[in-house]
C-alpha cells in the first residue's frame, strides 16, 4: 500500500496527472477501505477535475461506513448538495434529503 501512497502523490504533485492518482487511490482504497489519507485525496481529487458521479460513490461510501449519526447526516447533506450543484439531479438530492430524515 505504501507504494500506491507514492504512486499517487508523485501522480498528483509531480506530473498533474489526476488519472493516475485517481487510479493508485482507488485501488488503495480496495485494499485498505479505512485508509482516510487515501479517501480524502481521492475525493479532492474527484473534486478538483469535476468528476461528480464518482465522487458521489465515494460519499455514498462514507455514509454506509459512518458509525456516528451526525457524520453520517452531514454526508447525507454532502451527497444531496452534490447531486443538486454538481449533478443538477433534484430529485435524487431531495430523495436523499428524505432518506436522511427518513
């Protein structure tokens, strides 16, 4: 795992190349699912290159994984913005937002 960390930092901070380090995170991100250095620079990333879609996945992720109900709501909310700016899905962002309150 140590050498996807370098994979993606050098993708990131060396060449500018957002693919490659989306890829080393990801599959960082299957072999440890609880590594947040990992989780956090993929969703920046994701982020940062408007990859909405995905990065939408990744909070979906956060909010299964969360054993704290208030994290969990603020990824709930987090997700809902998404699919409302990002996406331009109202209706999945107030089903969402539904499914929060629930």
């Amino acid at each position: 795992t140590e050498c996807l960390v370098r994979v993606a930092t050098v993708a990131l901070d060396v060449l500018g190349d957002k693919d490659e380090a989306v890829r080393a995170l990801t599959r960082l991100l299957e072999l440890r699912p609880d590594h947040e250095w990992a989780r956090a620079t993929l969703e920046s990333t994701l982020e940062s290159s408007a990859r909405w879609a995905e990065l939408l996945e990744l909070y979906r992720e956060r909010i299964v994984r969360s054993e704290d109900p208030e994290a969990r709501a603020e990824w709930y909310l987090r997700a809902a913005r998404l699919e409302l700016s990002g996406l331009e899905d109202a209706t999945a962002a107030l089903d969402t937002v539904e499914t929060l309150l629930g």
